[in-house]
C-alpha cells in the first residue's frame, strides 16, 4: 500500500498539470450535469415494515387522487380578548380567510371551521384546514405567497391569525452560514498550526473543490436517483470537515519530510506513501459507518449515508492526488516563512513540543488519567439512561415562529393532543357491512382510556375504507401518547372478530414512535456490523489484536457521553438557554444512528492518525513508551488541529434556528471533543502505557494470515536505505530513486531551500 501510494504521490508531482486539468474537468462536468439536471425530487418520508407506513399506502391505494402525504397547513384563528371567532364580524373575517386560501391552483381543499365544527368549546379559538395536491418541497413559491397574502389579510381584521403544518416548512436546511463559519474557523487553526498563508490555504482550497464535486454530483444524480433536497446537508457537512482533515495530515507529512532534508519530489512520496495510507484506511473506516446506515431500513437514511461515502472517497481521492499536485506548484511556499528565508528547514519531530510533554506526563501517571478519563465520560453519559427519543415538531421550534404560535393556540384552544392526531385507517372490505362496521371501530376507539374525541368515518368512494381522526388527551410527545397507540392497536384482534374489518394506526404521532421503535430495534445490529467490520480494518492496519478493541471502547465511551449531554441540554434543559433552545423535549429519532455512524468514522480518523505514527516508530525499533510520546511528537499538534477544525464545523450549525438542526451541531461538536481530546489524547496513550509490548502483540498464525499493507511505510524506509547506500558518494543534493526533475528545477535546487 504505501509503496504503491508513494509512486501515485510522485507521479501526481511531476504531472502536476494534467492532474489539475483532470479535476477541473471533473469539477466542470459535474457543474454542467448539476445545472441542467431536473430539480430534486421530494418521494416523501417513507419507513417500509412499519404500521404507520402501511397505512399510508393503503390511502394511496383506496384514495385515489388524494395524496396520503401531500402538504398541510393548519391556519389558527384567535379572537380579540372578550370576543368569539363566532360573532358577527370575527366569522365572516374567518369565512373570507378560508375562500383566500382555496383560491389556488395546487390547494385541493380548505376546510371551512364552522362547518367542520373545528371551533373551540369557548368561542375563542377556530381552525381551517388546508390541504395541498404536492408535497411540501414541491410546492411554488406563488403557493406559499397566496397562503402568506391570506393570512395577512385575516390579521388585518383584528383576529390573531398564525399557521403551521408543513406547509410552513422553508426547507434546504441550513443556508450556508454554518459553513461559512466553521471554514473562517478552520482558517484560523490551519494559519496558526502551519504559520505560512499557502500552507493553511491549500487545505480549504483542495476541501472546497471535493464538497464542489461531491455536491454537483448528488444534484446531477438527484432526479435519477431518487434523491431529495435534505440528500446532500449530510454530505457537504461531513465532506468539507474531512476533506481539511484528509489534506492536512498530507501537507503536515510533508513538511517532516522536507526538514529530513528531502527534495519536494521525494517528500511529497513519502508524505503520501505514509499519511497518504492511514488516509485511504481512515476514509474507509468512514465509508463503512456511512453505508452501515442501510442497515437501519430508512431509504432516506440510506440515501444520506451513501451520498456522504460518496463525499468522503471524493475526499480521499481529492487528498492522494490533487494535494499532492499542488505541493508540486507551491513546493516551498507551504513552509514557514522563517524556513524560506533562512534557507534552512528546522525538522520539528526531533525536538520536544507540547505533544511529546503531554506524553511523557500521561506514561508517568498513566492509571490516575485512564481512570480520570473514564470516569468523567461515564458521568457525562449518566443522563443518557433518560433518553426519550421522538421527532420534535412545532413545540420545538422558537417562539418567534408563526408555526410555533400556532402550537400554543391550538393547545389552549382545544387540548394538548389535539396538535397530533391519529389518523385510523379502516380496511372494511371484507365486512358485510362496511359502514356499520366503520362506525363499530370508531365507537370503539373512541371508549379507549386517554381518548378525547372521534370524528365520524370518512369513506372512499368505492365505500369499503374509511380514515377516522382520533384526538388523544395528551400531548403528541407525551409517553402517555405512545401508550395510547400501543393500546388502540392492541384492540385490533378483538375489533376484527367482531366486526369482521381490519384498522391501522398512523398519522404523524404514530409515525414518530414508530420510527423511534425501529432506530432503537436497529441500533445494536448497525453497532455490531459497523464496529466488527472496522475492528477487522483496524486489525489489518495496526496488526494487533488489543488496540483495535481498545479503538472501539473509546468510541462507545465518546458517543455515550456525547449523547449524556444532549440529553441534558436538549431534554432536560440544562443551559438549553445559552444555546437559543426554548423548547426542551424528546430527542430527535434519529440521533442516535447519527451520532454513531459518524462519530464512529472520525474516532477511527484520529485513532489511525496517531496509532499509526506509534506503530511507525515501534516497527523501527523503539521502545512502546518511546514509541507513545514519537507519535505524540509528530501527531498531536495535527491530531488537535484536526479536532477543532472539525469542531468548528459542526459547532457552526449550533448557531442554526431549527432545534433538530442545533442537535445535530451539538452533539457531532461534543463527540468529536471528547472523542479526540479525552479518549484519543489522554485515554489511548494511558492505555498503550499499561500494557506495554502487548499492546502490539498478534498471534503468529493470524499474523501469517492477515495481508500486509505496510501503513507504516517500512518498504519505503527500506527502499530509502538501500537508495542512499547506492549513492554514496554521488550528488548529495540528489532526490535518491527520483525521477527526472523538470527542466529549470534540478534536485539539489529545489532540495536547498
């Protein structure tokens, strides 16, 4: 492997234009296809196994016309204080609204309150219901100005009118912001660790051109594929964090490899003959957590994990070939400006820095800092046995949104659950009577304890299925709530033998929780494939069996603790106001899967980056506490420039209005932290320190069984000693086993610098 990558690195040097001309065409190709691709495309949420889903294609299927997941609105009428939405004036200002409302060309229907009875008990409170033929993401901009021009012109009135549903949705996720920051960040982490402009600029350049590649990519594909418009956040997210972390390790190796007095050709081998290898064993440590997430049976899930692979190999790519061709453009320029002017290289692993300090103090002391480290992630992870999962709806969203208020009103005007109501579809075809049989099911239903109202069947034409609204008596993220839907649907076999029709529960409440059950069905099987596949990769790799376990300990223990925190924050709302959060509640669904997946991938980037250099140093005959702190030498300041860049990125999206999306940032952000400073920095060399050469140990039969990859980079220190015995007495300013330097660059000129 890294003979094979120092010969890519080399080549990529010296045809440093065609690569670059090879991935400008790449970017323009893609753009091209981007631009002239249908626009993504919204299939709708859709879970398949579950009841919920179910249901949903039963309507489809016995509803011909009407679209089972096509866009709501909730429009909230309030009268003044003292008055009722039924006097006079307040209903035909309410009467007017809803004509408005249905005056579209995409509006199926807008339901009229006071001939639903959609009023209050008190007067004070109505609702009409507005339905749509499209989804949410295909609605036009002139739908949502109409609905905006209606509601306006109801509040013009005097009544306090406001709106949710997803109709409301603005959709495309966070709008650029986020990035923007976290690149400003890393920016400023890239100048301060390298201290040369080119240096830290080169990075972002290269990180910028694979999220480009990677995200034109999924736009081109989007139509074809499938894809909708939430595809790509997780990709640009997670391509720009490792696409600066990917070149980063490459350009920092390097500039090691300079100061060792090698000419740029041959460092820029050597650089990607080494990191280059514990860049490819990185990404796929990604790539696997990534396209684990099919296992969890999510479509839009699965689609998300593997457009993102897709950014990471894009990435990698990116970091084996066009980095190295642009140190071939700057190959002096990314040093530090002391070194260009001087003329001289001083060689940075060789004298002590804050890394090799940091060691040499956890090998003295290594028990009382691995059980410091343990013991503060196991108390952080403490508030995780509280987990509530859910998908937060409007409750969640700040008090300064329409959708919000709209919550609140429909809460005081009518009850807490009435903001999530069952949706009890009626299967009756095999019934003598239908309709009776209907009736039946929803008499039944509504005598259910926590139950607060049925609306009457509405039938098919065909009269042999019917959907009935059920309105529980408590919140839709409320645990009674979930054990409503677990009783109703337990009344299903008693129902059918009497009436001799069928029913499914849905709706968006039931739908959450069924969700909800099948991430948590499906996080042990995705953590067995996921870890079990990369401690295999990380056996290869490091050719131990103890510190690919290790690898994975340390993972659990920073995604527990990541996901104690945002228990506390998010759910129990400690310092839920330093984070803009207004609205404590249930974590979101699929978090869990989230954090695990790509926590998981980045762990392993920091575990191969800085085992890897350990390794390095034993299999060249040092000592393993010798070998601990040259890892740290070499590593740690790289190892921490990458955490806070990654950090950053992730923080970056805390500053997002959407609470789910300021969960996500959150936790990513806290994982990474704890993952890299507590388990990685202090936990990993702790370890290694306690158990010393076995450690390293690995059974002489799975030795001779396992393939050598030589992430270290043995065969290139072997070839580079042979080399020099070769040469002894030639040019000593010779790039030894180089190829021809181009015309005007020999290799003692570009060597001297």
């Amino acid at each position: 492997m890294a003979t094979f990558l120092y010969r890519v690195g080399r080549l990529a040097f010296r045809r440093r234009w065609y690569v670059a001309l090879v991935w400008a065409a790449v970017l323009a190709a893609v753009g091209l296809g981007a631009l002239k691709a249908p626009g993504a495309s919204d299939d709708g949420f859709s879970m398949p196994g579950i009841e919920s889903q179910k249901a949903f294609d039963l309507m489809e299927q016995r509803f011909p016309g009407a679209t089972a997941d096509g866009a709501t609105a909730r429009v909230v009428f309030v009268a003044p204080g003292g008055e009722k939405v039924t006097a006079t004036e307040n209903k035909r200002a309410v009467e007017k609204a809803v004509a408005d409302l249905a005056d579209g060309t995409q509006v199926a229907s807008a339901v009229d309150p006071f001939q639903a009875k959609a009023v209050s008990k008190d007067g004070t409170t109505a609702y009409a219901t507005v339905t749509y033929k499209v989804a949410a993401n295909d609605l036009t901009d002139a739908a949502k100005t109409q609905l905006e021009r209606a509601i306006h012109t109801a509040q013009e009135s005097g009544l306090t009118v406001e709106a949710g549903g997803n109709a409301m949705d603005q959709g495309g996720g966070p709008g650029g912001v986020a990035e923007v920051v976290g690149v400003a960040i890393a920016a400023v982490v890239l100048l301060v660790t390298f201290g040369s402009l080119v240096a830290a600029g080169l990075p972002l350049l290269t990180a910028l051109i694979g999220v480009g590649v990677s995200m034109a990519t999924i736009l081109a594909l989007s139509d074809a594929l499938g894809l909708s418009t939430t595809t790509g956040t997780l990709a640009m997210m997670l391509g720009l964090a490792v696409g600066i972390d990917y070149a980063l390790f490459v350009v920092s190796r390097y500039r090691e490899e300079r100061a060792k007095g090698r000419a740029p050709q041959e460092a820029v081998g050597m650089a990607v003959g080494t990191a280059g290898s514990a860049v490819v064993f990185a990404g796929l440590t990604v790539v696997i957590a990534l396209a684990g997430l099919s296992v969890v049976g999510i479509p839009m899930l699965t689609k998300m994990g593997l457009a993102a692979a897709g950014a990471v190999i894009v990435a990698v790519l990116v970091a084996l070939t066009l980095v190295p061709a642009f140190l071939g453009f700057w190959p002096n320029a990314v040093l530090r400006r002391r070194a260009r002017k001087s003329g001289r290289i001083e060689e940075e692993g060789t004298r002590n820095n804050g890394g090799s300090r940091w060691a040499r103090f956890v090998l003295r002391r290594p028990l009382p800092v691995l059980l410091l480290g343990v013991v503060g992630l196991g108390a952080l992870a403490v508030p995780m046995t509280d987990l509530q999962l859910g998908m937060p709806g409007d409750e969640a969203k700040p008090t300064s949104t329409t959708e919000r208020r709209a919550y609140d009103a429909l809460a005081e005007g009518f009850g807490p659950g009435f903001n999530g109501p069952l949706s009890v579809v009626v299967d009756a075809k095999g019934a003598a009577d239908p309709k009776g049989a209907a009736e039946m099911v929803a008499k039944e239903i509504g005598g259910t304890e926590g139950v607060l109202s049925v609306s009457p069947a509405r039938f098919n034409e065909a009269g042999d299925t019917a959907v009935v609204q059920v309105v529980p008596s408590t919140a839709p993220t409320d645990e009674k709530t979930k054990n409503l839907v677990t009783t109703i649907r337990g009344e299903r076999p008693g129902v059918e033998s009497e009436t001799g029709a069928t029913f499914e529960v849905t709706g968006t409440t039931a739908l959450n929780i069924d969700i909800s059950d099948k991430v948590q069905s499906a996080l042990i099987p995705y953590l067995v494939v996921v870890v079990g596949l990369a401690i295999v990769l990380l056996l290869v790799v490091f050719r131990s069996l103890l510190v690919p376990l290790k690898a994975a300990l340390g993972f659990l223990l920073s995604v527990l603790a990541s996901l104690g925190v945002v228990v506390l924050v998010f759910q129990q709302g400690h310092g839920a106001e330093l984070l803009g959060v207004e609205q404590t509640g249930p974590i979101m669904s699929l978090m869990p899967i989230f954090l695990v997946g790509i926590v998981f991938g980045l762990a392993m980037d920091y575990e191969v980056f800085l085992v890897s250099r350990m390794r390095e140093a034993y299999v060249h005959g040092e000592g393993p506490g010798q070998a601990i702190t040259s890892g740290f030498r070499h590593s740690a300041r790289v190892v921490v420039a990458a955490a806070l860049i990654m950090i950053a990125v992730f923080a970056g999206f805390v500053s997002e209005s959407d609470s789910m999306i300021k969960m996500i940032g959150f936790g990513l952000a806290s994982a990474v932290l704890f993952d890299a400073f507590v388990v990685r920095m202090a936990i990993v060399p702790a370890v290694l320190a306690l158990l010393g050469n076995r450690a390293w140990w690995l059974p002489k039969w799975l030795d001779r069984l396992l393939p050598n990859v030589d992430v270290e980079g043995e065969a290139l220190s072997r070839r580079r000693e042979a080399d020099q015995g070769a040469d002894q007495g030639a040019d000593p300013g010779a790039d030894p086993g180089a190829d021809p330097e181009p015309a005007g660059a020999s290799g003692r000129e570009v060597a001297r610098i």
